[in-house]
C-alpha cells in the first residue's frame, strides 16, 4: 500500500511536523520527528509526498467533517 506524507511544519528547522497515512490520504496520524529522523523514516517507509490536490481533498472532508457542510 502507499504510504503518504504531508509536511505540516518544521519547528526551529530541528522537527518536523507531518502527517502520515498508508493507503488513504485521509486517515492519517500526526507525528512529530527531528528532521535527520524524518528523513530516515521517509526513506524507510517509501513515502510518497502527498501532492497539493489530496492535501485539499484531505482538507475539505475535514472541514466537512467538522463544521457538516462543504466550504464552496
């Protein structure tokens, strides 16, 4: 299965935020590793790097998901 990332942010330039999901962009779990250890798990795992048309996608069926309607 596919396994993806989403950087959400890097902190101090020392960690890095993101999202990681296998199979379904949408169910993922929030992470948080110092940037060698991002790089070492990325490359573990195989990611793909979640591209910006899943990362809206990914961010529309969450606000729907949390306000009950879709954003226009």
């Amino acid at each position: 299965m596919t396994r993806y990332v989403r950087v959400r942010q890097v902190v101090d330039d020392r960690f890095v935020e993101f999202d990681f999901a296998i199979g379904d962009p949408a169910l993922y779990v929030e992470l948080v590793l110092p940037r060698e250890a991002f790089t070492a798990f990325c490359h573990h795992n195989r990611v793909v790097m979640m591209s910006d048309e899943q990362a809206r996608q990914v961010d529309a069926d969450m606000s729907k998901w949390r306000y009950g309607d879709e954003e226009s």
